[in-house]
C-alpha cells in the first residue's frame, strides 16, 4: 500500500523540504516540530509535568487558554495559571519551547468580535502579547475552531472571520514582540472558510504570518458517523466512496493547492479513539467468527464509556486500552480480543465481543506509517493530541524514529 500512501508526494515535494534531524528551535526555517498538546485538566489525574518526555520534544502547547467577550482580556479560568508557571519553567530548562493553545472547542466563542474591527484588532494584538510576555511564552498555537463556522454552537460568527484573522495576523506580525512568537494553527482537514462559508482557495497570506500549521487529522469518524470508521485515517483514496470522509493525505492536498507549502504543515497525530457499541452479528465478516467487518453500523443511541479520563465521551486513550484489557501492556491486542488492521487507512480496531465495544484507534504501526509519509512529503513535523494519551512513549518513540527525528 506505500505507492497508494504517498501518491500525493510530487506535488507535495514542490513546496519545499524539511531538515529531519537534530531538533533545534521551531523558528528556524527549516525546524522540525516534535510536539505535543499539554492539558492542564489531566495534570492531576495521572500526567503530571514530571511524567513528560521532555527530551524527545522540541515543543509543547499548554491547553487552553480562552477567548472572553472583552478584547482586552484573555482567560485562564480553569487552566490553573500556576501549573502555565511551572509549565513555562520546567519547559526552558529541558530545552524545550513553551507555547500556549488559545481557543480549543470550548474556548473559541469570542474570536470574531475579538477581530471583527479594526479597533479591536489593535486592541486584541496587545492583550495577546502582554499575555505571552506576562507568562513568558515563546510561540502562540491558534485553535479558532472555526472562523465563520458555529463550531461548538454558541460561538459569535461572521462571513468575514477569515479575512479579519489574517489582518489581525498581519498586525500582530508588525507589532516588535509579536514578531518575536512563534505563531502556529490547529486546523482543520479543509482550509479556513470563506465569507461562502466554503473552504478558502487562497491561504497564501496565512502561509506567510504563521511559522506552520498543525493539521488535526483525527475526529474524522466518531458517535456522529453512520458507520464506525477511522479516527485518524492517513489515507482514503483507497477506501469505496462513501467512506471518504477525510484523511491526511486529502487534506495535505487541499492546503498545498490553496498555498500552503508541505513545509509549513505539521501532522496532527491522535494518542487516542473512539469507542462504539457494535453487536457481534454486524462486528464480523458474513461467515466468520473472528474477521472484523470494515465500516461496520453501532447503536449511535448506547455510547460505550471511556476510560477513567474520557467517561461519558467514549474515548479510550492508548494508555486506556491497555488498562481496559483491549491491549498488552506492549501495545499489543491482548488475549480474547479481536482486532484488525485496515491497510487503506492504516489504521487499527480492536473489539471486545463479551462488551460488544468496539474502538478505532491509533498504535505504534499506524504511527509509523504517518511518521514515514512526514519524513517523505518534507513535512515540517508532528503534533500529539495529547501528551498524556501515550504510554511508556510507545506512540512517540514509533513516529519519532520514522520521521527521521533525533536528539
């Protein structure tokens, strides 16, 4: 499947290359991105900064810090400031750079009035500086989710938020300090939408005030879908039609066409899944007791509980799995559980016939496979959502030494 994986590299190749090598600062031009999310709600349920791998990241983004209805206030309620403060500290002193996420689902309601004006774009430009220099921060990670888009349901919107956040972008470039920051995005598989409300066909503006941006290939298919389907698919082309709904390799394509270079885009990699509660007759292949069906249908209306971090959600962090009993503690499927390995999306399942639970997730292989497309379509690095989903680094050591990443 390699050929099919990597179709997209010529054009990819055009944009420019990356140094895959000895990791140094994120600023520099041709800077590899070994990152991570840092959350600070599971800093006290078993990830505290201690347990970070520090040495084998170059940079980290504390999650979040959000948006208010006043410009000139950014929050950090229920972000403990004084775990950013250590966050900060324990950062610089193992080499890494100390970055904040601001937005994230729940904390992107404000960003268009906070930069549907003039006014409040100035405005706006030195509450994010004086917050960055306040915590001594090296670089801010955007996570507008998403400029003229409802997002979570109750965001403040306009046809114009894409526009206004490249000429915010602009002024915060100008501004001394601001030009200073490393300034990155989480986005989405599509470029930013237009005043249509469709994905821009021209991010070129973008590609010139951000140092690169994070794409967060994962939540492609969860409780939302018809079928159970990949998180964090690298590749669909190979997959029949109606179960394309988004891959890496589709969305690289869509932001180098509208002109973003490979060698500003960093793969966002999922240290976790999505469960789904699927009865055994729709589990397995006709006939078979043990092959696991591809894009089975679940009961959309009994969602499986997660691991002790997710409940309710469903979701099963990699760590989770193994506690769960789904995998070995060398991430392997443990004993009574069935499990697949789909080559198209390169992506595994694993499910559990006496739960009937079954969770589309992310291991060490499928890892591998989206390290060696970084490596091979000079993409400028990886970013784990989360730091906290990993287990002994299983995850992390398995894309590091694909991509070609030392330190």
């Amino acid at each position: 499947m390699l050929g099919l994986l990597f179709s997209a590299l010529p054009l990819l190749a055009l944009s420019g290359t990356v140094t895959a090598g000895v990791l140094h600062s994120p600023r520099a031009a041709d800077a590899f991105v070994a990152g991570a999310w840092y959350t600070n709600w599971n800093a006290n349920q078993g990830f505290p900064l201690s347990k970070v791998s520090w040495k084998k990241y170059n940079t980290l983004y504390y999650s979040f810090v959000v948006t208010t209805p006043s410009v000139h206030e950014l929050s950090l309620d229920g972000s403990d400031p004084k775990l950013l403060i250590q966050f900060v500290s324990e950062a610089k002193k193992n080499g890494v750079s100390p970055q904040i996420a601001i937005g994230g689902w729940d904390g992107s309601r404000w960003f268009s009035s906070n930069v549907n004006s003039a006014e409040n774009r100035t405005a706006f430009v030195k509450t994010v500086v004086d917050f960055a220099e306040k915590y001594q921060v090296d670089g801010i990670n955007w996570d507008w989710e998403a400029p003229n888009d409802q997002g979570i349901g109750s965001n403040t919107i306009s046809p114009n938020d894409t526009s206004n956040f490249l000429a915010f972008l602009q002024e915060l470039r100008k501004n001394p300090a601001g030009a200073k920051l490393v300034l990155s995005a989480a986005v989405g598989g599509a470029p930013f939408f237009d005043s249509h409300g469709k994905p821009s066909t021209n991010v070129s503006g973008f590609a010139k005030v951000f140092d690169y941006i994070a794409v967060m290939n994962y939540n492609i298919w969860g409780s939302w879908s018809s079928k159970v389907g990949p998180n964090a698919p690298l590749n669909d082309a190979c997959a029949a039609k109606d179960n394309q709904d988004g891959s890496a390799v589709a969305a690289l394509k869509l932001w180098t066409a509208a002109g973003m270079p490979a060698n500003k885009i960093v793969l966002g990699v999922a240290s976790y899944g999505h469960s789904f509660s699927v009865l055994p007759k729709d589990a397995f292949v006709p006939g078979s007791t043990t092959q696991l069906r591809p894009y089975p249908t679940f009961n959309a209306s009994k969602q499986p509980s997660g691991d002790k971090w997710n409940g309710a959600g469903g979701d099963w962090d990699f760590w989770g799995l193994i506690d769960g009993g789904f995998l070995t503690p060398q991430g392997m499927p443990a004993k009574g559980i069935y499990h697949r390995y789909d080559a198209c999306s390169q992506t595994p399942y694993v499910y559990n016939k006496k739960t009937e639970v079954m969770v589309s997730f992310d291991n060490a292989q499928s890892f591998a496979a989206k390290g060696n497309y970084i490596k091979k379509a000079g993409l400028r690095g990886f970013a784990m959502w989360e730091a906290g989903g990993d287990r002994k680094d299983i995850l992390l050591n398995s894309i590091r030494s694909t991509s070609g990443v030392h330190k």
